[in-house]
C-alpha cells in the first residue's frame, strides 16, 4: 500500500489533503508536511483543506478551494479514522480517495488506505514512507518538510512521553535531524501560553476533582472561556495540567461549545479510553481519545463510565 499511495500520487496532477476537524499539530504536521513533500519533488501545486486553526498557524495555513476541483482530484485524508471528523465534506467528490492514519480502523471510507495504529502518528508514517518508498525514486525531504512532520511527531507523542513512542520514532526524528530547521522556535510557538490560558489553567486546577477509582474531571464553561478570551482549541493546552497529579489513572476534559454540547477530552495512564469515547460519537488511540457529550446528563454518563473503566483497571 506504501508503493500504491506513491503510485496514486504519481497518477494524479490535481492533489488535495484533508485532514480532522480541530486540528492538533500531527494533522497539520502530516497534511502539511505531505503537501510539501509532493510540491518540492514533483513540481505540483498541492492544496490544504480544512477550516483555519489560529492557534497552529504558525505551522500552515489552508487553502481557499473550488468545488469543481474535488471532483478532479486525488483527495489524500490524513489523521482521521471516522468520517465524521473529516474537516472537509467535499472530499466525498474526490475522483480518488486515499486514506493515511495511525488511529484504530473506526470507519472504511476509502478503498485506498494504509493504516497502522503501530506509528506514533501520521507525521511518523510520512517519514517512514519517505525513507522506505519515496526516496527509492530520488525524492528529497527539506528543512521545511522536516520541522512540519517533527512538529506532529512531537505533539502525538507529548514530546517522546506518552508510550506511543518507539524506536522507530527517533529513527523518524533522526532523519528530520539531519535537516535544518529552527527546532528552538518551533518549541516556542508549539507550547507557549499566552498569560489568559495560565489564569484560566489556575482556576480549572482550584476545581479539579479526583475520585477514588483514581478518575480527574475537569469542565471548563463558555463563561470561562469568554472571560479569559480563550478559544476552544486554546484550551487544549490545558488538558495534562494534572496528568503528574497522584493517584491520578484517567482524567476527562469537558469544554462546553457555545451550541451547550461539550467537547470530551480523555487521557489514561493505562484504562483504555477509546471504546467509551466510540460510544460518545468520537474515538481516537487506547489512551488518548475524544468525544461529544450532547448535554449534562451525557456529561454525567462519561464520567460515570470512566469511574466504572478505572476500578475495574485497578481490581
């Protein structure tokens, strides 16, 4: 399938990447770096889908794409595992589809995929395929190609932390290495916080709770994030305030959207989270995963669940 996406790619003069709705740094990282990667070796104009996201556009911004193209084009969905998440629903026009994730298989929606939830990230697939396939055919990978796949490498992995990361993911950032790219400044723009973000992180913390199943609850409320003028997306950077807190086994994140729906935010140190996020219209990796809670008895219904997870994990 490696050989086949090179092949896809070669077949086609019109290439459009999609990638997840809300992005975080490995969507962009790896639809960005992607796009780069065609453009310097093949001389073609490859376009970016997706809405904006101001917090990551220091990575790349998107493309302002007609409708007709779609119908032209190779679509290439990177990072995404279920449609529904698709950041583009023009990509069902697509004359060809081609899906490239590390997340565990939730929806068939191309006849063309590789998937392998054994990557770190998406970002880390792009560099394999480069190293394995595409530099076979004498296909180079800049500096600026580098410092995108590191940047998604490094934000999948919470900076070589989490236990997604492997071998061959410094195998991966090796081979980035070996470009140059400012990696200082790209650390800078990936994890500064404005001081807004930090006064709202030390009112969540003052009403965090912990139970005794080991499971965090944070829930952050549109008047919060008026009166700290944080956006949804900002807010992510709070999510592992209270990951060294003690004791602590799963937390969950509730942001409330202004529709009075909730984005679920779930992270474990060993219950696995992604089953109880696919019953919430979200999914994502064992221990990192996401989903929607329509209202405040669903809200309820997470954390009851999440309770349920931990004390069995610790029986």
């Amino acid at each position: 399938m490696k050989q086949k996406l090179f092949d896809t790619i070669s077949a086609f003069e019109q290439i459009i990447i999609c990638r997840h709705e809300r992005p975080d740094p490995d969507a962009i990282g790896s639809q960005a770096g992607l796009a780069r990667l065609i453009e310097i070796n093949t001389g073609k104009k490859v376009q970016l889908a997706g809405e904006e996201e101001p917090s990551l556009s220091f990575l790349s911004e998107m493309d302002k794409i007609d409708d007709k193209a779609f119908s032209e084009a190779l679509v290439i969905v990177c990072d995404t595992a279920n449609t529904g998440r698709i950041d583009d629903e023009r990509y069902k026009n697509a004359r060809e589809l081609f899906k490239i994730d590390h997340h565990p298989v939730v929806d068939d929606y191309a006849s063309l995929a590789w998937v392998d939830p054994t990557f770190s990230s998406t970002s880390e697939m792009i560099v394999h395929w480069y190293e394995t396939v595409a530099s076979a055919h004498d296909w180079k990978l800049d500096g600026e190609c580098a410092r995108l796949l590191y940047a998604g490498i490094v934000g999948d992995t919470g900076r070589f932390s989490h236990p997604n990361t492997s071998a061959c993911t410094f195998k991966a950032v090796q081979l980035l290495f070996e470009r140059e790219f400012d990696v200082r400044r790209l650390f800078n723009e990936m994890y500064k916080k404005p001081l807004s973000l930090l006064r709202l992180e030390g009112e969540v913390l003052s009403d965090f709770t912990l139970s005794e199943n080991g499971v965090g609850v944070i829930v952050l409320s549109q008047e919060q994030l008026r009166k700290y003028q944080v956006s949804v997306n900002e807010s992510s950077a709070i999510v592992h305030s209270v990951a060294n807190v003690e004791g602590i086994m799963a937390w969950v994140t509730f942001v409330e959207l202004e529709d009075k729906t909730y984005r679920v935010r779930l992270r474990s140190k060993g219950p696995v989270v992604n089953e109880l996020a696919g019953r919430f219209q979200g999914g994502g990796h064992p221990l990192a995963a996401g989903a929607t809670a329509e209202n405040d008895q669903e809200r309820a219904q997470v954390v009851e669940q999440l309770e349920e997870i931990c004390k069995a994990y610790r029986a």
